[in-house]
C-alpha cells in the first residue's frame, strides 16, 4: 500500500475517489441530480449506471 492509500484508510475511505468528479454526501442529492435530467431516455440511463455503480460499491466495501 502506497503513502496516498494508506491516508485514504486514515481518513476512513474504503475506495479511492476520483477527485475529476463532485462527490454528492448523500444518496437523495445523487438522485436530485439525476431527476434534473431533461431527456427520460437520459435520466432512465442514469438511473441504470447509479444503481449498478451503488451495487458495485456495496460489494467492494462489505469487508472482509
């Protein structure tokens, strides 16, 4: 484990996050943003990626 990812565990990350994007505090403010979408097709997409990004993030941090 390199320096970076030793204070991420510090810090009480499990995963590292990708600091080019904003990182929303709850799941509601996640949801919001993607409501605001104004194509259906769009935001259904949106939804789908959230939703499969979340169950991915469940099984990495489930411990071990």
């Amino acid at each position: 484990m390199n320096a970076r990812q030793e204070k991420l565990k510090e810090e009480g990350y499990c995963l590292e996050p990708i600091g080019l994007f904003h990182t929303y505090e709850t799941i509601e403010e996640l949801q919001e943003y993607v409501e605001g979408f104004s194509n259906d097709e769009n935001k259904a997409l949106a939804q789908l990626i959230m939703s499969l990004t979340w169950n991915t993030c469940a099984h990495l941090t489930k411990g071990e």
